[in-house]
C-alpha cells in the first residue's frame, strides 16, 4: 500500500529542470518549462505582488559526480573501508560548494535588493536563503509569478515559465524554488481538495479477513496452514526463517519508519494486535514520535498506512525500539523537511529561526527542524511518486541527499510502488512509454517489491509476483545503470527479451527514435517481499492489507536484525546494502513466477503501459529483483563482512 502523494505534493513537475542557459537581454534563461504531451497543468491568474515566498537557491555542490565511488568505497564488500561511513561533518567539508560560490550568490541577491541581512546560508553551504514578495523575485529573476492548477488534484501552485540569471550565477546555481519548481499554496480548498483527490493508496487493496481463517489463527497461531489466505507475523517469520529478536537490543540500533501527514495510529488498535498476534509485546507499546512539524503521531482513526508500517514491523523487531518521524510535507517536496530534520546538512533556512514563510503560501512551517532528530541506521519509507512529477535536477538533488545519508551507515529501504511500469499516467503521445517511481529509481536506494504466496501453498513453497495489484518496477529514464548491479542486469538481458522495443537515455530525455523504456537505466526494484493479505488491526477491526508498503518494513525489519547482530560483533552498522546484495545472490529466493499484469477491481491490465509490462524470470528482474530474502543466509554473509 505504498502511498500516492497526490495529497502530498508540493513541489511538483511541471518542467524539464534541465537547464536551458540560452541568453536573453541581460541574463541566461537558467530553467524553462516544457509541457508535457498531455497537460497536466492549467495556468491561471498572475500572483498578487504583495505575497511574500519562501525562495531556497540550490547551490551546486562539489564532488557529487564522485559520489558513487565514495559510496562503493564504504559499501563494496570487496572494500578493504568496507563499513567505515562517515561523519555529518565529514560530509559537509567533502560535498559543501565553494566559498567563492556563495559570495557570488549572496553579492547577486544584495545588488539586486534583497536585504542582506534576510539571506541565510546553512551550514553545509548547500542552499542560499531567504523570504521575499513576489515583485521583486519577479524583478531579480526577470520573470513572471502564475498560479498553476493541477489537473489531477486540483490543488493551487505558485511558478513560472522560466527564469533568468546572470551568466556567472548561473554556473553555480543548480535551480531556484519557487520557479520553474513550484510551490503548493496552503490554503483551505487546496486541503479539502486534496483530501478528495488524493489516492490513500496505490491502490486501496484492503479485504475482509475470512472468519473461518481468523478463527483458526486463533486457536492455533503458530500454524502456518492458512497463510496464502492470511499472512500472519507468524506465517512471515516461517516464510523468510526470521529469528525473535534480542531480548536486549543495542542502544544505537532502532527501526526508523517514515510517515507523513495524517499517517497515525491509535494505541488501541495496536494494543488489539500485540493482544491478537504477538501477546509478547506489552499493551501500550508504541513508536518513539520524531515530530517533524506540526503534526500528531496518533489520532482518533488508523491511517492504512501507518497501521500497516507497524504491524508489519513490530513482530519482527520487538523489543528493539520503532521511530516514527512524522513528517508535516506542507510547502516542500514529499522527503525535504525529514531530510532537514534528520540531517543537519540538508536545512533550510526557516530552521534557524532568522526569517520564516508566509502561512498563507507555504503552511506554518515554524515546526520545521534542523539536524533534530537522529537517522537511524534503517529507515523504512512507503511514500513516493513518478519520475515525469518532478524536474530531474530536483530529484539528483534529493538522490543525492540519500547518498549522503549513506556514507553516514544509513539503510533507506523503500517500497517500489504498486502499478507496475505504470506509476502515474504512461508517457508519450502515445501513453505507451514505461513510468518508473521517482524514489526507488535512486540509485542510492534499496527499493523492495512486492510478492505472494500462491493459494493452497504453505511457508517453503515458492511465491509469485502479486497478483492484486502489479509490484512496481522497471528502469529509470534519468539515472544510468549503477555498476553494482550492471552483471544482474545483463544477464536478465542477455536470457531474458521483455519483448518490446527499447531506448538509451539519461536525465529525462525522452528519445523520439521509438522505443518504450530505458533499457540503460538503473533497475529496480532490488529484491522483494510478501506484500499481500497481511494481517492488520486497524479502527477496531482486523483486515487484510498489502503493498510494497507492505513488503518495505519487512525487509526493513530483517535488517535491522543483522545490524543487531553485527553490533554485537563488535562491527558497523551494515549502510548502504545495494552492493553486497547483488554480489550474492544466492541469499534469496528467485521468484519465476507471475509480471505486472494484475486485475485490481477490475480495472483490468493494471500496472501496464498499452498492455505491456514485465514478467518474472530467473535471476533478478523488474518485477521481483533478486527475490525474497533467505535471513540466515543473509546473516551469515553480513557477518563476514
């Protein structure tokens, strides 16, 4: 049930965020939009001169195209600095721009009349920012503020069509919010319209539990004769060999889930769970609140979402302890105020309490954090969207924001979403061209599908891709093929013709010579988990649920296992697994059954592109990637690391 962020987008696509650097006049136009072929904005009235806006320039850093090789230096297991990750203030003094960048910046902004002391900059260098009224943003970028509407949601942004800068700043600019990248405005229709449109998931794939099952779970919980029907914690322990877990977990190792808003749980519901699958876990037991912004941990209802994270979680990692950064999106892009609150590298100005956004365009944002709140070392995140739903300079911008987190020992595991190489609308004039999922195609990711276990078939037989709903997979169309997975990959080629035509590129370019996806692209997902009719308690009643938002904290779960057990040991925290994983590929389970092709509700070929899509094989794949976890094997294999 990875969730759609339709309600939570705020910076949102509407351009190439490549920039054009063509001159104009006195400056260069340093990002244009381009329409889409099919519209998915509506422009409206021009913003009002008066309406002050949050501006962050993004500064560009040094040494990120050296990022992989960093990473791998630290996560290869054939690196002798394997598990040596860095500090936060490592980070800074090796990717911070320049002195000089900053200075040019900050004269710019002076020179052209934004007061100096109202620019901030960070401690990383990062980002130059400040707050000012849309006349004169309007004067210093040389452009024009409109509000654009989107035609799916319904909800009001503030942007441009492009911006120009002088040449010089425009060598060590990456890109300016709001602009090209805009900003959703807080507003109350935009929230009564969001609640409407936004999809709670992708899709909705709760069902009704069988009496017959449940009563039979009860009288015995520890059989595993029912779980193709009913996926207990007991069944997804047996499924993968999941140990208990330490009965005296390490203090520097917890479980971090990411939820944002209106994603909560009720202590009653989880009280029902613990009482009904795991009477281990004493009643009253819940997430630690990482607050993020003016947002509740618990509420008068379950959201899906959140009581699905947990129960799937709690059973495999108790007593170790569950963060829960609940993180308020309003006014920034799906992950930037966690990133700010988890990473002091990453904030933004309003942190410093020095100057602050509007409420009437931005949300009350003087909850937002800087460096807050500790990463854990796994962090579990069922959120995401499409790659054509941001500028692809945005997005690096963030992947390599996770790089970063990386470096640092922590393990991002996120859900590979739930439509197949469908993840929004298809792209194209055709809409026949593959969609891949803006935050699981980072190459910095671990992005976990989705799996079942056939009707009739116990613990030990093989599963199947799921069949309700299509696991999200594919290749991206801005990020190039990372070399820890490139042999997986071309041996999938190489026995393995999808059957369809397909194209090189990067960045986001879309060729026009044919083709319907990337197949130089990074793939994913990585590896996959069951992630259908899993057991939940949610607003005084069990259900079935499922998603990669299912399957995410599964494997999020098993690995903080083996962090456990490699802290005791004496060792790291394992980081950034990508590479061990594919270097041995024998620690899980190949999955060869089932593709994309699902039938949720009727819907009929959903998770497919004009009817196409792809299909499980031996060996990694789209679909299921390496497959499920083995844990023991998986164990053994970080241990000697």
């Amino acid at each position: 049930m990875k969730t759609a962020a339709s309600l939570l987008v705020n910076y949102l696509a509407i351009a190439s965020a490549a920039p054009h650097f063509v001159s104009i006049g006195g400056g260069i136009v340093h990002e244009k939009r381009e329409l889409a072929s099919h519209a998915r904005w509506i422009k409206k009235d021009a913003v009002h001169g008066n309406t002050r806006l949050p501006v962050r320039i993004a500064l560009k850093q040094r040494n990120l195209d050296k990022g992989m090789d960093y990473l791998l230096e630290v996560s290869d297991p054939e690196s002798a600095s394997y598990g040596k990750h860095y500090t936060q203030e490592q980070i800074i003094n090796r990717f911070a721009p320049s002195d000089d960048s900053v200075a040019a910046v900050r004269q710019w902004l002076v020179a052209s009349g934004i007061p100096e002391n109202s620019i901030v900059v960070p401690r990383s260098k990062a980002w130059v920012a400040f707050d000012t009224t849309a006349e004169q943003l309007e004067s210093v970028l040389q452009t024009k503020y409109h509000v654009y509407e989107h035609a799916r949601t319904g909800d009001d942004h503030i942007g441009v069509d492009q911006y120009l800068l002088p040449a010089h700043v425009s060598d060590v600019v990456d890109f300016i919010s709001p602009a090209v990248v805009p900003l959703r405005q807080a507003s109350d229709q935009n929230e009564k319209r969001s609640a409407a449109t936004a999809q709670v998931s992708r899709p909705n794939k709760n069902k009704n539990v069988d009496a017959a099952v449940l009563a039979a779970y009860k009288a015995d919980p520890e059989s595993t004769a029912n779980c193709a029907a009913m996926m207990s914690p007991q069944c997804i322990k047996k499924l993968y060999g999941i140990p208990a877990a330490s009965t005296s977990p390490h203090e520097d190792n917890f479980l971090g889930i990411y939820e944002a808003d209106n994603q909560v749980y009720t202590q009653q519901d989880l009280d029902a769970f613990f009482n009904l699958t795991a009477t281990g876990i004493p009643k009253g037991t819940h997430p630690v609140a990482n607050l993020i912004g003016h947002v509740n941990a618990t509420g008068s209802r379950s959201g899906g979402e959140a009581i699905l994270d947990y129960d799937m979680a709690y059973p495999i990692v108790y007593p170790q302890i569950i963060v829960d950064y609940q993180t308020e999106t309003h006014g920034n892009a799906l992950f930037d105020t966690f990133l700010d609150a988890i990473d002091g590298s990453f904030c933004n100005y309003t942190a410093y309490g020095q100057t602050g956004d509007d409420p009437a365009v931005d949300g009350d944002t003087t909850g937002h954090l800087c460096g807050a709140y500790k990463p854990a070392s796994i962090i579990s995140v069922s959120y995401g969207l499409a790659e054509q739903d941001y500028p692809v300079n945005y997005q690096k911008r963030q992947c390599d924001e996770w790089m970063k987190l990386g470096l640092q020992g922590t393990s991002v595991i996120l859900a590979s979403g739930d439509y197949g190489v469908a993840e929004g609308t298809c792209q194209g004039p055709n809409e026949d061209i593959f969609v891949s999922d803006s935050a699981s195609s980072c190459p910095y990711i671990t992005a976990v599908g989705s799996t079942e276990l056939p009707q009739g078939k116990a613990p030990g037989d093989p599963e199947s891709a799921t069949t309700r709903f299509a696991s999200g997979g594919g290749f991206s169309n801005i990020y190039p093929q990372p070399s820890y997975q490139r042999d997986a990959v071309s041996k999938y080629f190489g026995s393995h013709d999808p059957g369809f035509k397909n194209y090189t590129t990067k960045d986001g370019v879309l060729p026009t010579t044919g083709g319907i996806y990337n197949a130089g692209g990074r793939g994913y997902p990585d590896l996959a988990a069951v992630g259908d009719a899993g057991l939940v308690y949610r607003n005084g009643a069990t259900a079935l649920s499922g998603g990669t938002s299912m399957s995410a904290p599964i494997v999020a779960g098993i690995f903080n296992l083996i962090n456990e057990e490699r802290l005791k040991a004496g060792k790291s925290v394992v980081g950034f697994i990508n590479p061990a994983l594919y270097a041995h590929a024998e620690v899980f389970n190949d999955i060869v059954l089932g593709d994309m092709n699902s039938d949720y509700d009727g819907q009929g070929q959903f998770g497919l592109c004009d009817g196409k899509g792809f299909s499980t094989t031996a060996g990694w794949d789209p679909v299921t990637g390496l497959g499920t976890p083995k844990y023991a094997e998986l164990l053994n294999i970080f241990l000697s690391l």
